[in-house]
C-alpha cells in the first residue's frame, strides 16, 4: 500500500474513532446542561468532573469541527495531519520555539510592551520579574498569582508576601489583550509572565535567555501556598536554602536570583526589623534607611534593595552585601559568615559570572512543575479562568459540527470552523 494512502486511511479512521470521542462526552454534557442553566459557575465545575472532559474538550472540537467540514477531500487529510501535529506538540516540554507557527508576533508584542513600560516607569521591571518568582514559587508557573479571587477560590493575590506589594498586573493585562487580538485562545498568561520578566531585565542592562514555551494556565490558586512557600524576609540562610530546594533550586541557584535585588523597592514593614535590630548592618546605611523608615508606622514607604543603583540590573547587589549594606535581613544572610559567602565575593568582582548565573537560574526557575499538554487552559483574560458553557446549536440546518458556546451574560469571542466560542462574564 502507498505511504500517502496508508496515513490516509490511518487518518480517517482517527476522525471516525475522535467523531465517536466526541460524541460519547457532548452527550454527557449535554444531559448535565438541562440541570444547570442558572447556576453557571457550578455548571462549569459540574462540566468539569466529567471523566477527561476539559483536558482535550479544545482540541477535540477543534478537529472535530475541521473534520467535519473537510472530510473526503485530499485536502482534508493533509489539514488533519498538520491539525494532529500541532496537538501533538502541544503536550509534553516546554521548547523555545512552542508558538513559532500559531503565534509568530509574540514575543515582538512582549518586547514592545515591555519597552514602552520600563521606559515610563523603570520599577516595573523589577517589579514583572518578582511577579513570576511568585508565580512560580506556588504550585508551579501558571500564571495562578494573576487570578482574582473567585466563588470558588481564593486567590493568592492577598497572601501576606503579594498584598499591597506585588505589582505589574496591568502591564500583563495590556500584553494579554494585544496578544489575543493577534493570535486568540493561543498564548498562555504564565508565558506572556516569563517573556515579560526576561524582557524587563534585559531593559534594565541585565542578562537575557531564552523562555522554553508551552506552559498553561492554572484553573486554579491558592492562598494557603503563597503564604507557606515563599520565603520571607526574616528568613535565615538555612531556611532560604530549604526553601528553593524545595522547588528543586540549589543554594548557588538561590544566591544567585537573590541578586534580582538589585532592582526593585521594598517595603519599610519588610525592613524594619533589619535596620534597626540586627548586628550586621553598615551603621551610616541603617541611619540613613531609619530616616524614612521609623520605628513604627511609615509601613508603605519605600526603600531601593540596591542603595547604589536601584534601576540598573548589576552586580552591585553583592558590592552591597560584602559592606553590610543588604536591605533585608534575608539578604544578608547570604554574606554573615556561612556558606554563601565565596559566591557573594565571587559575583561581586565578576559581574559576567553573575549574570550568567542568574540567567541559567531563571531558565531553572521558569521549568518549575509548568502545566503542559492538555493540563489547565489557555484563559482569554489572565485574571479570571476560563469558565465554558457548551450547548448544541439551535440552528437545525447547522450540521452537527456547530455548537454554540452560551452562559449568562455570554459575549462571543471567535469562531473556530462554525464553532463559536463565548467568554461568560
Ligand atoms: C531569597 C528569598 C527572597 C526573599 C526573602 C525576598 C523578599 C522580598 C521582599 C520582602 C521584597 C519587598 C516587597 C515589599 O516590600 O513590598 C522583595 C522585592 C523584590 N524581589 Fe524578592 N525575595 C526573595 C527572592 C527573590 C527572587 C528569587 C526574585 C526574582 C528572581 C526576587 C525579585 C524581587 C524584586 C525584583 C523585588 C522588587 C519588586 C518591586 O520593586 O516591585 N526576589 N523581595
């Protein structure tokens, strides 16, 4: 038998076997929407605890809806490979190259967005890149730290290290819209987060790398892990240590993207306790810290982690913490007479070994537990989860290939094939 004939056949036999998959679970939704046509959010979660339904639910009506309007033509078999290759690579690793054919544009709107915004405001770098370390310190990069609390959930946005203290929601949002607008249901909001926090430091003079692509986004977050792994400032070295090793860091990864706090402001509440209790504190540098920080009250006012240059990604950093000038009490902890202390001398004398490593340790960091595959979703808007409704269409003359997705307050979206898709409010 001919190669092109056997893929063929192989082929339709698939779209016959994915038709029957299809079937089987629209059914099954179906009967479970006669019961919840008010309660939307509970029809979704009631949606969801149908054996495998969400995983694959996108991509099988996708191909289910292109098999339909291209079966029995040639053609049709050659679109349905290249529609199986594109879910094939969809599951599995992270690759650099994960949206080079379905989102092209991608990083160039990260690049320019981000370009705009560090020029306006030189924090935000400081302050994307934080938001992913809190990301992917909880439950894995997933963008679950850009959730807002839901009825179901409560988010980590209000964990006592990301209240009043994390920053950058905004600018994802705008990188969000422009990136839907181009390329819709594609990208995921915790890798649009992982472009955004190379590209700030980059800006900012510090090192880039490539983000492996492909991560999606959690349906879900958690307060109760915000507040349990991320470290503190009042941390000691070996609680520090812990907690990366906990997340599959090393010591030398964890001094390393320690050195992120060369950029970025923190909070008087955050080093208070440092500038006016502890030993190892340069006395002219907490004098002068303790000028805007009192001893009670003043939590909000805001001090540079890096005294020297508090908008330029360097290694001044560990200049600092070899004079006692670290802001937290974390900080300097990493040079207090223990094991950290060679790597603070090192980075601090080589500014290349340095940003070397952070680079490596951000690679590092950016593989933590990502969902891939048919594992969460692709939210169209990074703060809530994507929240479906599907519903045969009404429309008799429209072949059984067209559904029509509907909620409450349902505002349409896009059209795959005849296929609509609507985001409930
Ligand atoms: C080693 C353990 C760490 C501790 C205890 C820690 C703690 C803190 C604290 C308390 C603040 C100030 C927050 C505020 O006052 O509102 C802060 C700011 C910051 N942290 Fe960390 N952090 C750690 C590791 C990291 C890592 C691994 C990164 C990134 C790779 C990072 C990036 C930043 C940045 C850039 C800021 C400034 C944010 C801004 O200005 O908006 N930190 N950190």
């Amino acid at each position: 038998m001919k190669p092109w004939l056997a893929s063929g056949l192989l082929m339709s036999g698939s779209a016959l076997l994915l038709r029957l998959h299809v079937t089987v679970k629209l059914r099954a939704i179906m009967e479970l929407d006669s019961a919840c046509s008010s309660e939307q959010l509970a029809c979704h979660y009631k949606y969801r605890s149908i054996s495998s339904l969400p995983s694959h639910l996108d991509s099988i009506l996708r191909l289910y809806t292109y098999s339909v309007a291209m079966a029995g033509s040639v053609e049709s078999f050659l679109k349905l490979c290249c529609l199986f290759c594109l879910v094939a690579t969809s599951s599995g690793q992270l690759s650099p190259a994960f949206y080079s054919r379905t989102c092209p544009t991608l990083q160039t709107i990260v690049s320019l967005t981000m370009r705009t915004t560090v020029l306006l405001d030189p924090r935000m770098g400081a302050s994307l890149l934080r938001l992913f370390f809190h990301d992917c310190f909880v439950n894995g990069c997933d963008a679950s730290v850009l959730l807002d609390d839901t009825a179901t959930f409560t988010g980590e946005k209000n964990a006592g290290p990301n209240a009043n203290s994390l920053r950058g929601f905004d600018v994802i949002d705008t990188i969000k819209t422009a990136v839907e607008l181009l390329c819709p249901g594609t990208v995921s909001c915790a890798d649009i987060l992982a472009l955004a926090a190379r590209d700030g430091v980059a800006l900012l003079g510090g090192p880039s790398w490539t983000v492996a692509l492909g991560r999606r986004d959690a349906t879900t977050a958690s307060q109760s892990a915000a507040n349990s792994n991320l470290p503190g400032p009042g941390s000691s070295l070996s609680q520090l240590i812990a907690a990366f090793a906990a997340k599959g860091l090393n010591a030398r990864d964890m001094t390393a993207l320690s050195g992120a706090h060369t950029i970025g402001q923190a909070r008087c509440v955050n080093f208070r306790s440092h500038i006016y209790n502890d030993a190892n504190v340069d006395a002219g540098f907490a004098s002068q810290r303790q000028r805007n920080c009192p001893s009670s009250g003043g939590d909000n006012n805001l001090a540079p982690l890096d005294v020297q240059t508090p908008n330029t990604f360097d290694n001044a950093y560990f200049r600092n913490l070899i004079a006692f000038r670290g802001l937290l009490h974390s900080d300097q902890e990493l040079f207090n007479n223990g094991t950290q202390d060679a790597l603070v001398q090192q980075y601090s004398t080589n500014a290349g070994a340095f940003a070397a490593d952070f680079a490596a340790a951000m690679v590092r960091m950016g593989n933590i537990s990502p969902l891939t595959g048919s594992s969460g979703e692709i939210r169209s808007a990074c703060r809530r989860p994507w929240r479906f409704l599907w519903k045969a269409s009404s429309n008799s003359a429209a072949s059984s290939a067209s559904w029509l997705l509907q909620g409450g307050s349902c505002r349409l979206r896009s059209t795959v094939g005849r296929a609509q898709l609507c985001r409930l409010s």
